[in-house]
C-alpha cells in the first residue's frame, strides 16, 4: 500500500503555478505532509484494527495461566510498529523523491513513525473494545475522519467554528451573564491560529504541526542560517566589549551568512558539497574553492531546501505569536515556534514528540485495562 500511495499522491501533488516542478515553488507540500501523516495514521490503524479481535479465543482458553498481559501488549505494539515504520520508510523515500525533498529524511520519517505509532494503539485498542473484525475495520473511518478534517490542513483552524474552543466559549458565556452588580464585559476573541480544544486531543494535529514547522527550520540551509545567525546575535549583544579577536570573527561569521544565503551552483550535488564545505570551514572565509557558476545560470540553495508555501504558514504563526496584546505566556499558536509551560519556554518539536508519546503511552493503559477487564470476567 505504502509505495502506491506515496506514488499517487506525489504525482497528483507535483505542481507549480510556473509549469516547471521545483521545490521551492511547488503549491502543495503542506497538503503532501499532511497526507504523508494521514496515511501512517490509517496504514497504522488497518494494521491492528482486528488483531486482538482474532486472538480473543486464545486469550479466553489461555487466562487461567495468568499471562501477563504487557507482555502480551508490547509484542503485539512493536511487532506492529517495525512494520508501519518499514512502510513508512518506503513512503517517505518514493514521496521525497518524486517531489525533490531534500535533507528532510530522517526528520520526515520520525514524525510518520510516532503518528504510524498513534495509529497502531488505537487500532489495538479499537480492537479490544469489538466483537468482530468487521466492527472494527468500520470503525476505522470513525478515528480518521476527525483527524482529516480537524487537524488545521484541510480546514484552517482561522476559517473553522470557533465555538469549538471550550475555553473561549465558556469565558465569553460568563462576560455576557456577569452576576448580580457586575457590568457586562468582553472577552478578546483567541488569535486565528489558536487550536481548539477539542482538536487538542488528536495525534495528526501535534505531527502535522512539527513537520510544518520542521521543513521550514531545520531544512539544511535554513537551519545553517539560523545558527550562523544566532552566533552573529550573541557577539553583537557585547556591542564595545568585544575583542579585536571576536569583530574579525563577527565578519567572518556575516561573510559566511551572506555566502550561505546566495549560494548558487551548477547542478544540486554541487550546491550539497558547498554547504559541507561551509560546514567545514567554520568560522574562517568561504568564498575560496565553491563552483560558483554565473548568477542564474545554476541552482541555488534556497530553490533546493526552502518551499515558499510552507514558510509563509510558520511565519504567519511567528508574526501572530509576537503580538503584543495576547497574553504570550498561554497563547496556544499552531505552527508556533515554541510552546510556553508556565515559566520555561519548550521547542515546538520536544513538546510535540513529547506529546505524541504520552498519546500512545495512554491509549496503550487504555488498552491494558481493557483487555484486563475482560480476562477477569
């Protein structure tokens, strides 16, 4: 299935409003991410739908032994995982390729893993809460409906019911219905790329989030970019303090910048051994041994790693998450950059991960009881 997909739905989405596929223009690869993250999602689920279903007899003769059911539990979760995650592996590879992905593997691959991950619990627990296989093959589009359509792919979180965010609604229930000797007040409406709360709860929002947020940070020139920037920051910050030492690294650090950022060469192997050579040379001047063909006349850096589309999604979430009249310190931004947990500030990809495994971790306890439950009756 994996590799037909991957094949179906790269060639569908290979398109550019110029005519000519590349990369850094083509019009859908948010839309492939997501699909990429819903078709683990299924494989995950139509894997494991109806496995505990058909070892229900032996688990029934076979409980006066007293198995220990996370045994039972992990066996079948791993031995489900490594093959969602092989056809992952062979998603990702035939996807990337047909659309010119580059450097994004492993990225890509571990995002597809922990949603394929979601998938297979919930499959097992669907599973062991049905009496048949074929209850539980229908109940699959149950749990993949919402995630299709309430992830913030399909419909935009800004163009869907707000009233769908618990919070919000409850908050402007009691500004209108103040008690006795109270005005009533206003509540400021959540910013266009708050989540729900009730999409909170589902895995493809968390996974399509990060690998969003991944491609346009840690792609290898933007990532590069940011570092380099970074250390240009921090050694401007000491302003007359600085060494003569730290001003020639200060310049070094800006020539290597700007080099990085118009980095052009004739073919996408040379552009590749560049950016290894910059990565070696460190703090040192780049400009000497690059295959630097004559403006526009090769392939830059930028048309390789950067898709316009999916940069304009994270930097519209940054210029929303910098609004001053927000309360920042619990403002819930999707493809925000960081996540705020009270007074430390978390990496939008550690709290995602983090969240995806506690996800499966839970739905795995969910399942343990379950089965536990029915042993004993």
């Amino acid at each position: 299935e994996a590799p037909v997909l991957a094949t179906l739905i790269a060639l569908v989405l290979r398109y550019n409003e110029s005519g000519k596929y590349d990369f850094a223009s083509a019009y859908h690869i948010p839309s492939y991410l997501f699909l990429m993250l819903v078709v683990a999602m299924f494989l995950g689920l139509t894997n494991s739908a109806d496995d505990i279903v058909r070892d229900r007899v032996l688990l029934q003769r076979e409980r006066n032994l007293k198995i220990r059911l996370p045994y039972y539990i992990l066996a079948k979760f791993v031995t489900l995982c490594l093959f969602a995650l092989f056809q992952c592996v062979l998603f990702v590879l035939i996807g990337n390729w047909l659309l010119q992905v580059r450097g994004m593997f492993w990225i890509y691959l571990g995002y597809d893993a922990l949603t394929a991950c979601c998938g297979v619990a919930l499959g097992l627990l669907v599973s062991s809460l049905v009496s048949d296989a074929k209850t539980a093959v229908n109940l699959v589009p149950l749990i993949l409906i919402p995630q299709i359509i309430m992830s913030g792919a399909l419909i935009k979180y800004e163009e869907m019911n707000k009233n769908l965010d618990f919070v919000y609604t409850v908050r402007k229930w009691f500004a209108q219905h103040p008690p006795p000797g109270q005005e009533k007040g206003s509540v400021m409406p959540p910013s266009k790329l708050e989540v729900p709360l009730l999409c909170q709860f589902l895995p493809t929002r968390w996974s399509y989030e990060g690998i969003i947020v991944a491609q346009a940070k840690l792609n290898p020139l933007t990532r590069r970019q940011d570092a380099l920037q970074a250390q240009i920051q921090a050694l401007a910050d000491r302003g007359a303090t600085m060494t003569s030492n730290e001003l020639d690294q200060l310049e070094n650090l800006k020539e290597m910048l700007a080099t990085l950022s118009g980095l052009e060469a004739s073919t996408a192997r040379g552009v590749d051994r560049d950016l290894a050579a910059i990565d070696r040379q460190g703090m040192h001047p780049v400009l000497e041994g690059f295959e630097l063909p004559a403006r526009g006349s090769g392939v830059s850096a930028e048309q390789l790693y950067v898709n316009q589309k999916v940069s304009d999604l994270v930097s519209k979430a940054e210029m929303e998450q910098s609004d001053y009249r927000r309360d920042t310190r619990t403002s819930n931004i999707f493809f925000g950059l960081q996540k705020k947990l009270r007074q430390w500030t978390v990496s939008v990809h550690l709290y995602n991960s983090v969240v995806l495994t506690f996800f499966v971790l839970l739905v795995l306890g969910m399942l343990h009881g379950s089965l536990r439950r029915q042993l004993r009756s």
